[in-house]
C-alpha cells in the first residue's frame, strides 16, 4: 500500500483498505459484494485494489448460496460484504448451510453506528450477533477513528480468518459500523507512522500468523481398539467430506481387516472402483438382506443420506462403534457411539496401518465375501431392470447420467429426492473421478442454483446439476449471474411438476389435503426461463435422444437446461416396482 496516498484518504478508506488487504494477505481468492449504501466505504476499497477478485449479486440471498458454493469447492474463506438491514437477513439460510456443512466463510455486514441503534432509524435492526451459534466467531468494529490503533484492525482479522479454518471450519461475522457522512474525515499525519503499521505495510505478509498444523495422533490407540481390530465382523462406514488420500488409506485398511466398506455418494469415494470391498449398493443390501449383526462399526467423515444404515445401526445397537473426527463435532443421530476419537484421520489410519504391519491379523472371509456376494446379486438386478430402452424415469435418468458422466465436468445434486436416487442407485462400476457437492448441512432445496454457479467459480470447472422442479424455482433469481461465469453449467431438471418426495411419506394417504399442502403443484416448465437467461434448452423423451442431448451441450461448450417430465404417482409406483424386483427369491 503507497503510503503518501494513504495519507490522502478518509479515516473510513484507510480502516477498509487494511481490511481487505489483509484478508488478502491471508489467502483470500474472493469477494462476494451486493449493493448498498453503509458498506460504501467496505465497497470502495476492495474496488480499489487491484488484486481483489469480486462478484457482484442483486440479491443478497443468492449472493450468500454463491460465496457458500466457491468456499465448498475451494475449501477456503471466501468473504460476503453487504449493506445493513435485511440485506443482513437475507444471509441466514446459506449461513446456517455453511456452519453445519463446515464450510469457511468471512461475512463483512456494515451497520450504523451505536447512537442510531432503536431509534427508528432507517434501514436499522439488531445486527448484533444476528447468526447466534450458527458462526464460530462475531465481532464488531466500531466506527472509524484516530483513537485506535491500526495493528487492533490487522490482529482481528487475523484472527477471524483463524476461527473459520481451524478445527471446525464455518462462517464467522465481523458488523462494521460507520457514521454518515461517509469518506470525509481526514487523518493527522502521525497516525499511519505507528511502527507497527509501516512494519507491516513494508514487509507485505500477514500481521499475525496463526499456523494450522494439528498435532498428529501420537497417543497409543492398542490399549481402546487393538482387541476390537481382531473382531470378524466389521463395518466401514464412509461419510461426506473425505479427501482422495484419505479413502485410499481407508480402502487398505479394509483390504488388511476384511471389512466392507459402505460408502455415502458424497464420500469421495462411491464412484471410484478402487475394489469389491466398496459396498455401492448397501443402502438396498441392507433393505433386502438380513444382515447379522455386526461386530464393530468404523465410521469416518460427517453426515450420511442413508437412513437404512441408520436403522441397521438401530436394530443391533449393541455394537462397538467408534467415529474418527477431527471437527469436535457430533454426528450421532442414534446416540449409540461408543467412542468418538477426535483425531486427524488420516492420522488415525497411517497408525493403524503400521499396527497391522507388525500384528498381521488372520481372517476367514466369510464376513466380507457375503458382502461382496450381495451387492453383486443387487447390480446384476438393477442393470436388468434399468436396460434404458424404457420410458424415461427418475431413478433411471440419474443412473444413466452417471453412466455417461462427461469427462472434466463436477456435479451438484440438490436435495429431496436427486440425491436419494443416486445414493440407492449409483454405484462404482464404472470408476468415475467425478467430485459431487451437495448442501446436506441443513439439507433445504433453497440456493441450488447460486451454490452450483459458486462451485463451479471457484473450481473453474465445468458443472452438471441434478435438480428438482421446486428448487429450481426457488432459486431462479440465481440464474442472472450465469452469464458471469466462464465455465459451463449444466441444469439437468426432474420436473414433476410439485413436491414429489411426499408422495414417499404417509401423509399422501390424506388426499383431502395431500395435493394442496404438500404437493403443491404447478404447471410450469422451463422453456421461457432458459430464453430469458440465454440459455439452450431441450426435453429428451427417451435415453437416446437424452445422451445426444447432453452431449451435444458438451460439445459446443453450452450453458444448458435439460427438462425431464415426470409424473409424480408414476414415479412412486415406479420404485416400488424396482423394490419388488429386488425381493430375495
């Protein structure tokens, strides 16, 4: 930062200016930004520097689902600026998404100052801890002054950047006030001569660092699980939020201990064909099968979609179960965890396998090989019954996409029933090195679209996403910053015109009320939207005319809408069909 033109600036430019600096300093790679008045100072500066990158949003709501989506797949903070008000308001679902999903965010809200606070002033509200538990952290800068030390403003950031990474990643909000009039009060000369400022304005690094390095696990884990090691008959259970190396870690131990391994479809690891211990189907193993008790449960990463296993674990809940977590978080909806190691996993595994190394364990087999022997009876079922020559279904249509997945592209599923429908029927038979995304902090259907354009943002990498009719609507101001992004998009769109995961609930035997308040249907399609945002459309009827679909998007680099009609009454007796064809003979 130039010093003497530093001296130039207002005492609100030079505060903002040291704010967004530092965030840069500390590796921020980008600002999301919506219109207002009171951020006008936080606006200025990052529009000044020059290695700021930003986007702009209308809509404060969309603009936190698009900070959400480049922090998902950055795995880094990105920042939200906004005016005061319900401009503030507007972030609360995509807050909530991030805090439990653990993502990293720096929200930057400008408020009035302390005098105008329940006075009826205008566009004021109780900004003050406004996300309650849902950030890791709240602070709030007073207005602009002389009185205080520039160094005050470089420590705080540093720490906020600091409490959205370390352990359990999530949001954290820092409330700017400012008083009018904005820009105009000049500083004295002295006060950018404080040593501790230039100090840091000349060496060009961060004021206070705060390294990340957790301590490895160094603890003897023999004396709590070496005798549950020698145990037959143990489960391997793959939650979101795993990295590459870690599952190929996980994926040795099972080979060495003769465990299966049931991996979530957002893992990281379900679509990979590292080898048959990969149990894809064993949400639909566990419905058809009665499988015995188990003897041990290993659990790594956060939430699942499967309530099958859940209810497996129900049923022989006399089990030792451990979960390794390093985010001093609790996922135990059953309340049957018997140990919680809070430990980096990958950790926990490299130690293990080095304890297997020197203790070789003898097993029969019979455990992992009826594992094995049931998964492969369930794909040999379902590729008879999914032969694609059919009439287009939802079920089929997300299994076909996954057997034609383009090379290079991401995918996001929204939630309901795109992500329900890939974790019972995709499988990993055709080794796809696809990353999936999904918001299964909170699980809502809003802000699929603007989470889907942030993914691709900060992957730079194409995108296809599986959505529902009612999300997509919900989420249609979204589409305006579409023609922002210089990566492709690919809408692929269920539409059964309302909410067609009721029909799977026992409230649909209430037919007086089922279609109006639960169903809610429409009879919208999507034609008009994809010509309003410049967009290709077309509606496949069958498989062949989907595959060439897509692909021709592929093709010719498009931004696309691909609408597949569904009926949601046939939808539901069509899995019924697939469950009765599943009934062990």
């Amino acid at each position: 930062m130039e010093l003497e033109k530093l001296k130039q600036k207002s005492i609100d430019e030079i505060w903002c200016q040291i704010i967004i600096e530092e965030l840069l300093r500390q590796g921020t790679q980008h600002f999301f930004i919506a219109p207002g008045s009171r951020s006008t100072p936080l606006t200025l500066a990052l529009a000044r520097n020059q290695n700021a990158n930003y986007s702009i949003h209308l809509d404060e709501r969309s603009l936190g689902y698009h900070a959400l989506g480049y922090s998902k797949s950055t795995n880094q903070p990105s920042v939200i600026i906004t005016t005061s008000g319900t401009a503030v308001a507007n972030l609360f679902p995509s807050l909530i998404e991030a805090s439990l999903d653990f993502s990293p965010l720096i929200i930057l809200t400008a408020d009035r100052p302390h005098e105008l606070r329940s006075t009826g002033a205008n566009q004021t509200i109780d900004q003050v801890k406004f996300f309650h538990t849902y950030v890791r952290w709240y602070f709030e800068f007073p207005p602009p002054s002389e009185e205080i030390q520039l160094k005050f403003l470089l420590s705080t950031i540093d720490y906020a950047v600091f409490k959205t990474k370390v352990i359990a990643p999530g949001p954290v909000h820092i409330n700017c006030l400012f008083k009018e009039p904005f820009l105009s009060k000049k500083v004295s000369p002295a006060y950018l001569h404080d040593h501790y400022f230039r100090q840091w304005n000349k060496n060009n690094t961060v004021f206070c660092e705060y390294p990340l390095n957790l301590s490895k696990f160094y603890i003897n884990l023999l004396p709590y699980i070496g005798n549950f090691l020698k145990l037959e008959k143990g489960i391997i259970v793959l939650g979101g939020n795993l990295d590459e190396q870690l599952v190929y870690s996980i994926s040795q131990l099972s080979t060495i201990l003769q465990w299966p391994i049931l991996p979530d479809i957002l893992s990281s690891a379900r679509l990979r064909n590292f080898n048959k211990n990969f149990i894809g189907y064993y949400n639909l193993v566990l419905k058809k099968y009665n499988i015995e008790k188990p003897d041990i449960l290993l659990r790594f990463g956060t939430r699942l979609v499967s309530k099958e296993l859940d209810q497996y674990i129900e049923k022989h809940n006399q089990i030792i179960y451990i979960h390794i977590n390093n985010l001093l978080e609790r996922f135990d909806p059953t309340h049957l965890t018997s140990i919680n190691f809070t430990v980096e996993p990958k950790d926990f595994c490299i130690y293990l396998l080095e304890q297997l190394n020197q203790y070789p364990i003898q097993r029969k087999g019979y455990w992992i090989s009826r594992w094995i022997n049931y998964n492969e009876i369930i794909a040999e079922k379902l590729k008879l019954f999914f032969n694609f020559s059919n009439q287009l279904s939802e079920p089929g249509i997300i299994r076909f996409l996954f057997k034609i997945w383009p090379e290079g592209y991401i995918g996001y599923l929204g939630s309901s029933m795109p992500i329900r429908d890939a974790d019972f029927f995709v499988d990993n038979h055709n080794a796809l090195n696809v990353k999936l995304y999904s918001n299964r902090g909170a699980s809502g259907i809003d802000g699929s679209i603007a989470t889907a354009e942030g993914l691709s943002l900060g992957s730079n990498k194409n995108l296809i996403c599986i959505l529902g009719d009612l999300a997509f609507l919900h989420d249609l101001g979204s589409l305006s910053f579409i023609k922002n992004l210089t990566k492709n998009i690919i809408f692929v769109i269920i539409n059964n015109y309302g909410g067609g995961i009721f029909s799977f609930l026992p409230i649909r035997k209430e037919q007086d009320i089922f279609e109006t308040f639960f169903a809610t249907p429409h009879n919208y399609n999507f034609v008009n939207i994809a010509q309003q945002f410049s967009l290709y459309y077309c509606k496949p009827t069958n498989y062949l005319e989907f595959k060439e679909q897509l692909n021709y998007c592929v093709q010719n680099n498009y931004k696309a809408i691909i609408e597949i009609n569904s009926d949601r009454e046939n939808n539901y007796e069509f899995h019924k069909w697939i469950d009765k064809s599943l009934e062990v003979e």
